[in-house]
C-alpha cells in the first residue's frame, strides 16, 4: 500500500497553500471546503489540510484530519494525480464518525467533479 502521507504527497509551506487559495477554484458543503489547482506537471496529487481552532481542542482537531487522511487514502484511485488539493475542515466536521467525513468528503470532491467515476 502506498504511503499517502509520505512528504511528498503533502502541501506543508505557507506559500504553496497561498498559490491554491489564490486560484480561487473551490466548492464546499457544510463540513468542508475543498480548493483545488492543475498542475499538469505534476507526477501526484497533494494534499493540504486546514482546521482551525473552531473545530476544538487540538486532539480533536488531529482526530478530524486523521479521519480526512484515511478518506482520501481510500478515495486514492478514484483522484486525478495533476492536482492539489486543500480541504479545510469547518466546525460542523468535529466529533463526526469516520464513515460520515468520508461520506462528506466524497460529496465535495463530486461536487469539484474531480472524482473518477468507479469502475
């Protein structure tokens, strides 16, 4: 199994989050919001993650970018590799069970129309 969360697979500087959020391309549902920006050089996709100090305390907030990282772990074959992704977490995503944020994960990358269809 491939290492998601290898460093490479990860957005971490300040800059290259601003780059995504400067792009403006992105949809949202009521638990997250979800930029995203082509990069068609680009061998794999990365992944930012964004929770504030309004979903709670920081053991919740590592919780909830665990059970997003596992989402997007499992979601892996399904992601165009030429792209970054940002999800930020809103309040609403804290205290919600695994299955549910890779539900409402799902349901805002279909809305982003970047999830390939299952075969």
């Amino acid at each position: 199994r491939l290492n998601l969360m290898r460093k490479t697979f990860r957005i971490k500087k300040p800059a290259e989050f601003q780059t995504v959020f400067n792009k403006h391309q992105s949809v949202a549902n009521k638990y997250f919001i979800l930029y995203q920006l082509r990069k068609p050089s680009q061998k794999h996709f990365r992944l930012g993650l964004s929770v504030s100090k309004k979903v709670g305390k920081a053991h919740d907030r590592v919780w909830v970018k665990r059970r997003i990282r596992q989402s997007i772990l499992e979601l892996k074959p399904r992601l165009p590799q030429e792209l970054d992704l940002l999800i930020i977490a809103r309040p609403a995503a804290a205290k919600q069970s695994q299955k549910f944020i890779k539900e409402q994960v799902t349901h805002v990358l279909k809305l982003a129309n970047i999830l390939k269809v299952e075969d």
